[in-house]
C-alpha cells in the first residue's frame, strides 16, 4: 500500500468536489470537499506559521465535529502528527498529555484556555488562520509516517499513547467500507466522539475513504438522534451499547428499522440487547470488534447471519488467532497493528511475539461457525478453586434476568477458594432476592459460575466510551446474600 490517507481522500473527492462531505443540523452548516481542502490547507498553513512542522505533535480539544474535521486534516496535510483528546479535560489530564507527547501547539474550541496556559501549551482555534506559511510543502506525507495518536481508554492506570501510520489508519478504513459496501451514496449519522477509533478511525475516515458524507453532532442524544433518523437523510448509524440502551427506552426507535446498517462496538453488545434491537426494529445490528492499537479487526457480515453475543469473523487482511487453538488470548496481526506505544518500550515488548504477533490481552473463543466470541480482558479473568470464570458469560446471563438492566462481574480474595464471584446489578425493579438470581443461574450455566454475592449499584462505573471500569467497584459492600 503506497497511498497515503490524504491521496486516498483526494481520489474519492476528485470527480465530486461540490459534495457535502460533513453537516451540522444544528448549527445549520456544511462543507463541501472543495471547502473542506481549502479550509485545511489554509489552517495548515496556520499551523505552520506558529511553529508546527512534520512530526509535531498536534493537540485537538475540539468539540464541534466540522473544526475538529478541519484540524485533523490540516495536521496530516503538515506531516504533524493529530493528538485528539476529550473536550473539557482537566488540568491534570492535560499536564499528563502534554509531559507524555510535548504538543507543539494545542487547536481549542474551549472558552477557558487557561488549563492549556497552565500546563504549558500555546493555543490557536480553527477559524484563526490569520498567521499563514505560504512557503512550507503539503500533503508529503509517507504511508510508514505517523499520522495520528490516540490515547488507550484508561479502564486500568494511565492511559499509553498509540501512534497509528498512514498505513494503518488506511487499512482498517478500506477493511470496513469493503466489508460493509460503504458507497458515496450512504449517509452516516455520527454521535460519537472523536478522540476514539470508532467515532474517528472508522466513522469519519470510513466517510472520506468511500466519498460518503456524514450528519456529525457534537454529542448523543437519544431524542435528537431518533429525530434525525426520522428525517430519512442517513443510511448509517454507528453506537456503543450504553447508546443503544437510552435509544431502545426511547419513543420511536423503531424507526431505526429504515438505516441500511446499524452497528454498535467500543464494548460487549449483549444477546439481549441484540434481541430487543432486532425486535424493535426489525433490523439485526451488526457487531465489531477492535481495539486503538490494531483497528477493526473482526465484523459480523453484512450479508449472512449475525450471531448475537459474536463479534464476527477476521476483517479483510487481518490475521487472527487464537493462543489455544479455539480459545484463548486473542493475537493479532496485519497492516492496520500499530507498531508500538509511544515511549514505552517495555510496554511494546510485552505486547508483541518474536513472530510479530500482537497480544491483545482479550480472551476469545470460535462458534462451530467460526465466529469469534470475546469472553473479557485477560487481566479480568476470575479463577475460583482452580476453575476460570469468565464475567462476560456471567454478565450476559444476569442481564436474562427480569428487572436486570446492566451486570458486571468482579473476583475478589476468598480464602477459601482464592477468588470469589461478586455481581454487581443495576435494577429497575428494586433489590432482587439473591437466591433468585442464584437459582437462575444455575438452571443455565454450570454451578461453579453461580454468584457468592450479589450486590447493588445505582449504576456502573464506565469511562468516556462506555466500557466498565471494574477496579471501581471494587469496595462496593451494598450486598444482598
């Protein structure tokens, strides 16, 4: 692959160039792909003049989806490397950052810069493209130069730093809309943020790789969404679970039923919120699984069948494997697999095989129809009297139950056993007899999973993309015997 991200979006754009490729209903704006080149060329130019070069590290605090379009493209037209981070970090988050990547310049659409003042960093916004370097090269760009760094989720210490090549962030972009039959003529609605592999390595890039446009507001809302859906305009929607739970609680979900695709990823979609979906819409989501470091790499089909509680099979060009034949740890590798964490050596030897095999951390398993079924991190994985208890089959199992709305599964030290099951549940039903929930249970799986304790929470812990943050519960005594 000798293409660049940015040739590839010029060739898609080359025949269209009056084609809206980003709008904003809610501010009632749009840009066109000649707009939208030359409101990044004249940012880049912008970003020049106040010292960036190739290389530099690009920071993007910007929520509104369009500028945050702009200054990605404009740092990748430099050769600068994109840093998007949430909107609205701390100052502690952001003086972490910044001692971990050294941002050149940071592009802000906060009315406060003053945590950027604090941890050190000159600050611009998208429309100050005054200052401008007519004089520096754009879009020279090799496919092997870093493009893009994202930060891992976090649910476990501080999060590592991924730089993701021109090549990497081509081959999963191309893998999806291959996979998914992503044409000029879709339409995709995008609620998710920016800073993450799904809203952005696949939501926005998928976008430009087919010449495809996007409806982008800023953040999800169940009603404004449904209300989009109903305007007929898009053919896609992309979600995590926690959207697809706030959107099947809402009044005309239904009408979900009229998008050519819906797909949900970032964490586990469980068999009964694939049911309820289905059942609403009529429509089976279609289920993904990547990660920061690797990209998409496994998708249920477009055509054929979609197995609830599975992620798929291997994407185009990924290979995939598990470390005990069926089961496992799941490895990785292909053009989309980063080639390791920024300044952490120790951490990329740990991750990687002398065969080059990446080492996920995630713990999977293939159906008799070769799909694979994450069973939860490694690191999650619960041992009881020498037997392993992985808390996703738990959880989904708990989430049968009437009144359950969310499960998660923690071990804790039992002196007896080693480790002991603790489930936390959020109830719409108040506080289930736990003998109940026991007997449940164990009519479906074997007795060694059944529960020693199940405990009450109002709701659980998750980070910014929705995955659960077990180390929180952790502590959490409100118990039912």
């Amino acid at each position: 692959m000798s293409e660049t991200l940015i040739s590839q979006w010029y060739e898609r754009y080359r025949d269209s160039p009056h084609q809206v490729v980003i709008r904003e209903p809610h501010r009632s704006r749009e840009l066109t792909a000649d707009e939208l080149f030359e409101r990044s060329e004249l940012f880049a130019r912008h970003l020049a003049a106040r010292g960036c070069t190739r290389e530099s590290r690009v920071a993007i605090e910007v929520a509104d989806p369009m500028d945050f379009l702009v200054a990605h493209l404009a740092a990748l037209r430099l050769g600068a490397i994109s840093v998007p981070i949430p909107a609205g970090s701390t100052v502690g988050e952001l003086i972490d950052l910044v001692a971990d990547c050294t941002p050149a310049v940071a592009v802000t659409d906060r009315v406060d810069v003053g945590p950027w003042h604090d941890a050190k960093v000159p600050v611009t916004a998208v429309e100050a493209s005054r200052l401008r370097d007519d004089s520096v090269c754009l879009d020279g760009a090799k496919p092997d130069d870093i493009a893009l760094m994202l930060y891992t989720s976090g649910t476990t210490g501080k999060p590592k730093g991924v730089p993701l090549s021109h090549r990497n962030l081509l081959a999963t972009a191309l893998a999806v809309v291959s996979a998914w039959e992503w044409t000029k003529e879709d339409s995709l609605l995008l609620t998710l943020p920016l800073y993450h592999m799904h809203g952005l390595g696949v939501g926005i890039h998928g976008t430009l790789c087919a010449g495809a446009s996007v409806v982008a507001h800023p953040k999800f809302n169940a009603r404004a969404t449904i209300d989009q859906i109903s305007t007929g305009d898009v053919t896609m929607f992309f979600g995590v679970p926690t959207m697809y739970a706030k959107l099947l609680a809402s009044e005309g979900f239904e009408k979900f039923g009229g998008l050519r695709l819906m797909v949900s990823g970032s964490a586990p979609l469980s068999e009964e919120a694939f049911r309820r979906i289905s059942q609403a819409t009529g429509c089976e989501p279609l289920e993904r699984y990547g990660m920061s470091e690797t990209g998409m790499i496994a998708s249920n089909p477009l055509r054929g069948r979609r197995l609830a509680g599975s992620v798929g099979t291997a994407l185009p060009g990924v290979e995939l494997r598990l470390s005990k034949g069926d089961r496992g740890e799941i490895l990785v590798r292909g053009d989309a697999v980063f080639g390791g964490y920024w300044q952490r050596d120790e951490a990329t030897l740990e991750a990687f095989d002398g065969d080059g095999w990446f080492h996920s951390g995630d713990l999977g398993s293939l159906t008799p129809e070769g799909y694979l079924v994450i069973n939860g991190r490694a690191k999650e994985l619960i041992i009881k009297g020498g037997q392993n208890i992985f808390p996703r089959e738990l959880e989904a199992c708990l989430e049968e139950i009437q009144g359950v709305v969310e499960a998660a599964v923690i071990g804790e030290p039992d002196e007896y056993w080693g480790e002991k099951i603790v489930a936390f549940l959020v109830s719409d039903a108040g506080e289930l007899d736990g003998d109940v929930v026991r007997q449940f249970i164990a009519g479906r799986l074997n007795r060694t999973k059944v529960p020693d304790e199940v405990r009450y929470v109002d709701a659980l812990p998750r980070n910014r993309m929705g995955k659960i943050q077990r180390e929180l519960l952790k502590g959490i005594d409100r118990t039912t015997s």
